[in-house]
C-alpha cells in the first residue's frame, strides 16, 4: 500500500474530483462520492476485495445509525408543509414578538420552521407571510426576504432532526448523543440567527425592491388560501415530542438511573422511536386519512429521505475508505501535532466544510463530506464524549454556511420568492450566510473553550 506524503496528494486528488465534478460538471454528489471512494482506495493501493468490502461496511452500517431517523424527520418536515402545521407555528412566533419587530419575528419563524422543514421549502411557505408583514409594517421587503433566510438557514445547518446535522453525528459516531447535538444545535443557532437579523436591519434594509410597493397581502387572506390549518397545540407536538424524548433519554443515561422506568424511557428516548412517535403525532395533523394523505404525502417524505440517504450513505462508504488505508494514520498524526490543539482543531473542520459548500453549493453534502472525511481524525486526537463530539458537527454545521451563492439552490429560492436582483443578492443573502458561518463558528469555539 502507498505510504508517506503520497497519500495526501492521493486524498487532495479525491476531494477534489468530488468538488469538480459537482459544481463544474453536475454530477450527483452521491456518483461524485463513490467514485472518489474507489479512486481513493485504487490510487492508495488497498486491495481491490478491501475496497469493496469498505464501501459496502461503510454505506450499510451507517444506514444503521441515521437511516430510519432521517425518513422519520423528512415524513415530519412533509406533514407540517403540506398541513399547513408550519403556518400556524408562524402565527404563534408573530403573537408572541409582536409585529412591532417584524424582522425579529421572521427570524424566529424561520428558525423554528426549518427545525423538521427543509430551509428551501420553509421559504417558499412562509414566503407569503413575509410579504404581508412586510406591507402592513412598512418595512423593506429585502430586509424581511433576509431575516427570514438567514433564520431558516441557522437551525437548517445545526439542529436535529434536520438530515445534514443527522448524517454528520452519523458519520462521527455520534448518533447516540442526539439529545446534546440538539441542546448544543439550538444554543449555537441563537447568536447565528441573531447575526442575520442584524444584517437584515442593518444592510438588507437599504436594498430596494421592484415592485414592492404594490405587494398588498393580508395574513387573513393567506390562511383562506390556504384553507383551515391545525391548532397549535397538534402543530408543535410532532417537532417538540421527540426533541422532550431524546432529552429524557439523554438524561437517564447520564444520570445511569436503573429500574423499568428508566428502561422505558431509554427505550422511546432512543432517536429512532422518538422520530418515528414524533411521526404519528404528526398523522393528527392529517386533514383526513386517505390514500392522498397516508401514502401520497409520506411518499412525498420518502422521495425527500432518499436522496440523503443515498448521499449520506456514499459518504460513509468515502469515510470507511480512507479509514482502511494509511491516509488515516497520516491524518490522526496532524490532529496530534501541536500547532493545533483546543478549540482551534475546530477550524479545520470548519475550513473544509466551507470550502466544500462554495465550491459545490450543498450544505448537506458538505455536511456529509466534510464528517466522513474528519472522522477518523478525531478519536486519536483526543476528541470523544457527547460534548466535543457535538461541537465538531457545530463546526461542521458552520462551514457549511459560508457561502450560499449562485450554485446553491436556497440562493436561487431566496432571489425568485423575494424579487432581489442578483447583484444585490450577493451583498443581502451571500454576505449574511457568511457572517452567519463565522458567527456559529466563534461561538462554537467558545463553547468548547468553556465546557471541554
């Protein structure tokens, strides 16, 4: 097998190719993925049965761990879109802050909406609302266009049940301190999300709008077209059921606790169950329960599902690939090295995240990259436990934030449902995923520097 400087040429050449061949020819990441993965191991010289072995090992066994979980959250995220579950958690963030501070309000909806939802789907649901807040408050479109971008963009990239932050903890071993990746997820997104709206406030407020003058919708109005919508109370349980019983769990296993109670409650604190109640509290949301709702909207969850799973399971066959080959090794004696230690080893896996996401547009798949790729760094240098092992996806979650462009759907979301020009796209939404990335970055840091 291929030893010394050689192999990191050889892994430099496999994430490249994956880059290249994303962003420059648009090949699926998940072709991009294997294709890297089989390259890696034949350039590295493993043995072409090895290499087999690997990506199989490495594509099942984390199916294992995040599989069932990431279909649970995507039925959940399609349930509350398609019931109309994500409007009537709106209505409540905007009860609740008032709309005296209207981009305030976006924000918060927008974090709170892409916890289940995709932040591209989020976006265009509450596209509507934004745009009569924005008109009943007189306030700029593009400023509310932001605030509520940014918002959904936070959680999107740090909190579970989103599949990106799901397939990373997955990747890292991490599946299993699901509850402390949501505490640690929601504690990073509120400076972030605080980031975008001060950038909403602050710069998207001076950029105008064609046509915004003219926009005149009615929240009223928006809810009759979308016809009746659930009660609060059905709205949030299917987000905040399982996130209270992956908690629990956490806690009786932290605290070790014994008896039957205690064995219940690791039982439905497990992410799978807890997912996969949070999915039947969500049939309440059902209009009625028909072929259209039981098979066709959770198939529409499914479909959703698959394309991750494909994805964050190429990643973990990439991942198995460069764990079987001396790249590992050369890679865990970096991690040791002292010119990076504490938490600046957080840079690194922020630097690549980021570099992948600009470079190919996918957060997800910088997500799921940029885990599998670190992976085996990590136990050697000394990064284990729930704790850092949560702020290493935090880290993640950030690079994969800076930057949303041109070759970023969201970006393309953003720009059509709000009416900003490109230009100004660049300096509204580009810029502020970027603040964002740094932002989530630093407090992770500074986190790590106060619980580690």
């Amino acid at each position: 097998m291929v030893q010394g400087p050689l192999l990191y040429l050889i892994l430099f050449a496999g994430v490249g190719f994956i880059v290249l061949a994303t962003a420059k020819f648009k090949l699926h990441p998940f072709l991009g993925l294997l294709i890297a993965a089989f390259g890696v191991g034949i350039a590295a010289r493993m043995p072409l049965l090895d290499i087999v072995t690997a990506v199989n090992d490495g594509f099942g066994g984390l199916m294992g761990y995040i599989g069932i979980v990431v279909v649970a959250g995507t039925i959940i995220g399609k349930i509350l879109e398609k019931s109309g579950a994500a409007l009537r958690m709106a209505e409540v963030v905007l009860r609740v802050v008032g709309e005296k501070s209207p981009q305030l309000c976006m924000s918060l909806i927008g974090a709170l909406v892409s916890i289940p939802v995709f932040c591209d789907s989020g976006y265009v649901i509450l596209s509507s609302l934004k745009k009569a807040l924005a008109h009943r408050a007189r306030v700029p479109l593009a400023s509310m266009s932001v605030a509520l971008a940014t918002g959904l963009y936070a959680t999107h990239t740090l909190v579970p049940p989103t599949p990106g932050p799901i397939a990373a903890a997955g990747n890292l071993g991490a599946s299993s301190y699901l509850g402390t990746i949501i505490l640690i997820g929601l504690l990073v997104s509120i400076p972030t999300t605080l980031a975008g709206y001060l950038w909403a406030t602050k710069v998207a407020v001076n950029i105008p709008v064609e046509g915004e003058q003219e926009v005149k919708y009615s929240y009223d109005e928006i809810v009759k077209e979308f016809g009746q919508i659930p009660s609060t109370l059905k709205s949030f349980t299917p987000i905040f059921l399982p996130i209270v019983l992956i908690g629990a769990g956490s806690m009786v296993s932290y605290q070790q606790w014994a008896g039957a109670a205690a064995e219940v409650m690791l039982f439905v604190g497990t992410p799978v169950v807890a997912l996969l109640i949070g999915v039947f509290a969500a049939f309440a949301l059902l209009p009625k329960w028909n072929e259209e709702t039981l098979t066709g909207w959770v198939g529409e969850g499914l479909k959703d599902a698959a394309a991750i799973l494909l994805l964050t399971g190429a990643g973990g066959a990439f991942g198995a690939v460069i764990k079987a080959t001396p790249i590992a090794d050369m890679i865990k004696g970096f991690a040791q090295g002292e010119a990076m230690h504490g938490p600046l080893l957080l840079l690194i896996p922020f630097l690549i995240a980021a570099a992948l996401k600009t470079a190919q547009g996918s957060s997800t798949a910088a997500l799921v990259i940029t885990s599998a790729l670190i992976a085996p760094t990590l136990p050697q240098a000394g990064i284990e436990g729930a704790v850092p092992l949560s702020l290493v996806v935090m880290a993640i979650g950030a690079g994969a934030m800076a930057v949303s462009h041109v070759n970023d759907s969201y970006f393309w979301v953003v720009t059509q449902f709000s009416g900003i020009k490109i230009t100004d796209a660049y300096k509204a939404h580009t810029m502020a995923t970027l603040v964002q990335g740094v932002t989530a970055i630093l407090v992770t840091m500074l986190l790590w520097w106060v619980l580690v």
